[in-house]
C-alpha cells in the first residue's frame, strides 16, 4: 500500500537525519537523557495520521490488538467527559495511563520499529524526571525558575520547554509525505488519536469506507465501532 510505504521511507529518512543531528550536537556537549528503559513520556496523547497507524496496525498480534482497542475506548471515555484540552491531556497521562504497547518489565517499546513518528522525534534535554506526568506542578516557585533558565541556557530547546525542538522538526516531512499519500491513495486525510486510528486501522467497514474516499461514511463507520469524536479523529 502507497500509504504505508511512504510512512516508512519517511521514518528511515528520520532515523538517518536524526542521527547525523543528535551526533553533530553531542560532539558540541549536547546531551540527550532519553535512553532504553526511560518511558517517563509513553503516557502522553499522541497524534497520529492513519496511514501510520496501519503501519502499527499491520504488526501487531490479535492480543495487542485487542490491549490497543482497551486503550482506545478509554481515550474516547476522556475525551467524551474531559472538561477541557488541559484536563483531557492531564486525565490522559494520570487515569488513561501508559501505552499498551509498552512493556513495563524493560521499560520498552515491545512496537519499537513500527512506533509514529510523535513517539520518534520526542527527546529530552534534560532529566526525565521533568517528563513524568505533574511534574511542573509538583516543582516549588524556586524550581520552576531554576527549570526555565536551565532550559532558556540548554542548546536544542525552544527557550520553553526542555525537549529537543530541532529533532521535533526534523520529523516534519514525514507527517507531509504521509498527507499527501493519503491524498493520493484514498483522497482524504484522517488523523487523531494514535490508539483510536490504530484500532479504526483494523476495521474493515471503516477502512472501506476511507478506501473509497467518503470521509462521512468512515465517520459513521468509527461511530458504529464507538470510536468517534472530533478529540481524536478527524477524517476528511
């Protein structure tokens, strides 16, 4: 399938160019604290286009599919009572809790080499502590100061925030050649919730539906699955 075939020229692209990158930025005293075993960040929401979730969808076994799904609906119950973007994202990380996918034993990704590309270009510049879901808020008034010029003076940050920004954009073209596949192959995009279209990636009555290119048909199809809400899918 075109689709996935770009996704995946697009995320050995990535590899290459971020490798060279975080390379570069070492040798200049660039430190990256994401290694093997750190997963502070696999309970985030993660956005996605479908054609990366068949990329996912395509490998994972019945038993995945199925935690997947589990995880799926209650994303949808999140992001059907969450009061706001805040909430949903704070609810995300504290009740929906961490990616199915995730081994917790060895602290990785048991979907490594078929992971999206939000899961591919997020890295830290700084402990992961600053990761895990409330930290700022469990950070005092001298922290928080302390937080913002270790991030203001750390190489690779937007001056904001303490992930690595230029891993982030290097990342980009691979979103663009996944919409413009999608164009071409079904006429029409779908994007949200990484869980939601990686379950929605296995339904035939939807992926039909997208295959013929009717946007409103694939909505009525996700929601006949219960998988529908403009949170975490956006078809069209």
């Amino acid at each position: 399938m075109r689709v996935t075939e770009a996704v995946r020229r697009g995320y050995a692209s990535y590899a290459r160019r971020a490798q060279a990158w975080t390379a570069r930025y070492q040798e200049r005293g660039g430190r990256v604290y994401c290694g093997a075993g750190c997963f502070a960040c696999c309970n985030m929401p993660v956005r996605a286009s479908l054609a990366e979730a068949l990329v996912t969808a395509q490998a994972l076994t019945d038993e995945e599919a199925t935690r997947v799904e589990a995880h799926a609906r209650q994303v949808l119950h999140n992001a059907r009572t969450a009061p706001d973007e805040d909430a949903y994202v704070e609810r995300h990380r504290t009740r929906v809790g961490f990616c199915p996918l995730l081994d917790r034993a060895s602290g990785g990704c048991s979907r490594y080499d078929v992971r999206p590309t939000r899961c591919r270009d997020t890295f830290s510049a700084l402990p992961a502590r600053y990761c895990e879901a409330g930290a700022w808020e469990s950070l005092t008034r001298r922290e928080r100061e302390h937080y913002r010029r270790e991030v203001a003076r750390t190489p690779g940050t937007d001056g904001e925030l303490h992930f690595i920004a230029p891993l982030e954009h290097l990342s980009e073209p691979v979103w663009e050649a996944a919409a413009k596949a999608m164009r071409a192959e079904w006429g029409l995009e779908a994007w949200g919730d990484f869980w939601v279209l990686t379950t929605l990636a296995r339904d035939p009555a939807f992926m039909e539906r997208v295959a013929q290119g009717d946007a409103r048909g694939a909505w009525r199809a996700a929601k006949a699955a219960g998988l529908a809400h403009p949170t975490v899918l956006d078809v069209g």
